[in-house]
C-alpha cells in the first residue's frame, strides 16, 4: 500500500472530480467506480487499522513508562529523606565527637543530640 497515493486517491473521490481527473488516480479501474472506491476505501481503512493499532502501542508504553516514573519519584522520595536523616545524624555525632575532644564542656549533658 503506498500511502500517499492512498491520500491522494481519498481527497480526489472526496472533491467529486470529473472523469479526467479520475484517470489520474492510482485506483482508476477503467471508469467503473463500483470497483475502485471498494478497493481505496478497504486499504483506507486498513491503514485506519494500523494507526489505531500503533496509537494503541504508544498509549500503552506511554501508562506504563507514567507508572515506571511515579515508582521512581517515590523511590527518590525515600531516598532523599534516608539522606537527609543521614546528614543530621552525621551533624549530631560531629557535635558529640566535638565534645568528647573537649570542644564544648559537658560532652554528655544533652541528651537530645544522640536522638
């Protein structure tokens, strides 16, 4: 099926041409149009089929990358919070290690900070 040809032989039929302007078309049977249009409409809907069929495939890849997408935001939603909980604990050690070296009196005074 050549798809252009398709295109062009559709507009044509659809602008109610003359016969000379039918001769022209890649479906001409001869001037008998019982035969050309069944044929030009069955390969027009053919290829109505396989764009139907693909924007099926793209819908579907698309749901799924969308669903692949919010897995990974919560992933990354998890991540940074593990990371962030790091980095305190980290801030809350250094503040300790600090105190033990004699950074600050009373190395074991505050509680809260080994929370």
């Amino acid at each position: 099926m050549d798809i252009e040809k398709l295109i062009e032989a559709v507009r044509l039929c659809g602008s109610t041409p003359k016969v000379d302007q039918c001769k022209q078309c890649a479906y001409w049977t001869g001037g008998d149009m019982s035969k050309c249009i069944p044929k030009m409409t069955a390969e027009a809907a053919t290829a109505l089929q396989y764009l139907r069929e693909g924007a099926d495939e793209v819908n579907t890849a698309l749901r799924e990358q969308l669903a692949e997408n919010e897995k990974l935001r919560a992933d990354l939603a998890r991540v940074t919070a593990e990371r962030d909980a790091a980095i305190k604990t980290a801030q809350k050690l250094d503040k300790i290690v600090g105190r033990v070296w004699g950074e600050e009196e009373d190395a074991y005074d505050d509680k809260s900070i080994l929370c």
